[in-house]
C-alpha cells in the first residue's frame, strides 16, 4: 500500500480520493471505518497497512460546538494526530497533515507567516494546534499544510449556506469584518498531492510547516457578494442579489466561538518550494458557486 488516506468523505477528501489515484495505490478510508475518536484506531490501521505516505485529512471542524465539546475536539484534532503521527515514524511512513489558519491569534492585518507566534482563540484552533505540535515532536517525517476557509461543490461549506438561503429569503447579513481567503478544497488536494509524489519517489526534505491557500483576502461578506454574483450568471434563481448582502460587524453576529479577525496567511513559502504560483480566491469560489448552482437548479 503506497498511501492510506484518512477523511475520504470530507470536503478535501472527496477530492483527495481522486487526485491521489494518478500518483499510486491509495486507500480510503472514511469515519465509518476509522472513527478518530477512538483511541489509537488510526494507528493501528498505519501498523498493519505499512502505507508509504499518510495523508490526514480527517477533523473535528465544528468551531461552534468544539466549544461545548473540547474533549472530543482535542481527541479527534490533537491526540489522534499524535497517534498518526507515532505509527507514522515506526513504519517510517511520511505524514502529510491539513492544519488551519486558526492557530494563530488572528491580530493585525500582516498575512501570517510560518514562523509567527501562534495563539488560538477559540477550543477548535487549540486543537488544532496540539495536533500540529504532536506530530511535529513525534519525530516522524511530517508536513503540515494549514489552510483557510476551506470550500467544495460537496459538503456543508459557507457557499453553500448562503446560496441555499439566498433561494429563500431575500435578507442575508454577513460580517465584514473578518479577513481571510477562501481556499478551494480541489486546489488544496493538487497541491496534497504534488507533495506525495515528491515523497513516494524519496524526496521530502520539505519545510515542516507550509501555509496553502489562495492568493488574495476577502471578507466574508464580499465572499457572499461574489458567490450570489456567480450562481445567478450560473443561471440559478435567487432572491438575494450582491448588492442586497448586508454586511455587519462580527459583534453583531453571535456565536459561541470567537473567531480570528485577522485570517489571512502568507503564500511565499509554499510558492517557493512547489514553483507554484497561488490560484486568486476568486477563482475557485467561481468553481464552487458554478457546481452548487447546477445541482440546487436542477
């Protein structure tokens, strides 16, 4: 088995499941299969399959109810993660692990680089973050790419939400006051992808931690903005236009997590390393509101 592959029902796992497949044998295993609430399930599926790459993109991503939940949140996105990562470094198997923006304390208005100081603010970043830390001192071969705003034509993501709304209602209030980049989970898996290859063939002197997101920032308004402006050129039917997204300030809207007003994320690095060059936001949040608008038209 050269890659086993954790997640495969998610957002970026659905699309993993399908990239992954050019590069080598891959084995995909949903939270049915693997539930990373149980204690050391991961690790014993890596210990019998001996897998060559360990691609993680299973999580607990309800930052709402992590915060009513932070035993299971640490459990799925800290210690399982340890977990991977020990049965990682006894096969000698390289980890490729999806981390996330909310890591850091969301302050300022710089992009965050890879050697900023991190300092979650909510239950589901700290998770995240021990996740991060565990398998960084589990000694194994290990990348962590965090990401921002994660969407997809599939799954419960923000474009979603707001286009299943915006055919019902004709009022929809977004905060403007939050920054970050949307981030498309097919990218995000080209990107996962291109770094298992490199491993599969024995090069993996890569940095240990790498930001992958798009090029740009938005607010969540202007994200709702242009995904309404998309699906209506899609042909869909809304009763909400760009104009009509009333924007409101983070205060105004309550939840039971705070969030990071400061999201966005240096791509230097990671353009860097891949020779890439960064998609601008736009351009997947175009492919998701496309998707979504011809399946909800049908």
């Amino acid at each position: 088995m050269s890659i086993l592959l954790f997640g495969a029902q998610g957002q970026l796992g659905r699309e993993l499941a399908s990239t992954l497949g050019v590069i080598g044998p891959v084995l995909p295993l949903c939270r049915t299969q693997v539930d990373l609430a149980t204690p050391l399930a991961a690790a014993a599926v890596i210990l019998h399959q001996q897998p060559r790459v360990v691609i993680n993109a299973a999580a607990y991503t309800h930052v709402d109810a992590a915060e009513s939940e932070p035993e299971l949140a640490q459990r799925i996105n800290g210690d399982a993660v340890g977990e991977i990562a020990e049965a990682c470094r006894t096969c000698g198997a390289h980890l490729l692990h999806f981390s996330t923006d909310y890591v850091f304390p969301g302050t300022g208005s710089a992009p965050h680089t890879e050697a900023d100081a991190v300092g979650p603010v909510n239950t589901y970043g700290r998770s995240k973050l021990d996740g991060e830390r565990q398998a960084i001192h589990s000694g194994c071969s290990v990348t962590i790419l965090r990401t921002s705003w994660l969407h997809a034509p599939q799954g419960k993501n923000f474009i979603r939400t707001i286009l299943e709304r915006a055919q019902h209602t004709e009022h929809i209030s977004v905060v403007n006051d939050q920054f970050g980049a949307p981030t498309f989970a097919r990218w995000l898996a080209d990107i996962a992808t291109t770094i298992a290859a490199r491993s599969l063939v024995g090069e993996c002197k890569l940095p240990t931690v790498l930001h992958a997101a798009s090029r740009g920032c938005a607010t969540w308004h202007e994200v709702a903005q242009v995904a309404v402006a998309m699906a209506i050129d899609a042909g869909m039917q809304l009763r909400v236009t760009p104009h009509s997204v009333t924007p409101i300030s983070s205060t105004a809207f309550h939840s039971a997590a705070t969030r990071p007003t400061n999201s966005r994320m240096s791509i230097a690095l990671l353009e860097k390393t891949l020779a890439i060059e960064c998609p601008p936001w736009t351009e997947g949040v175009r492919e998701t509101a496309y998707a979504i608008a011809r399946e909800l038209h049908r």
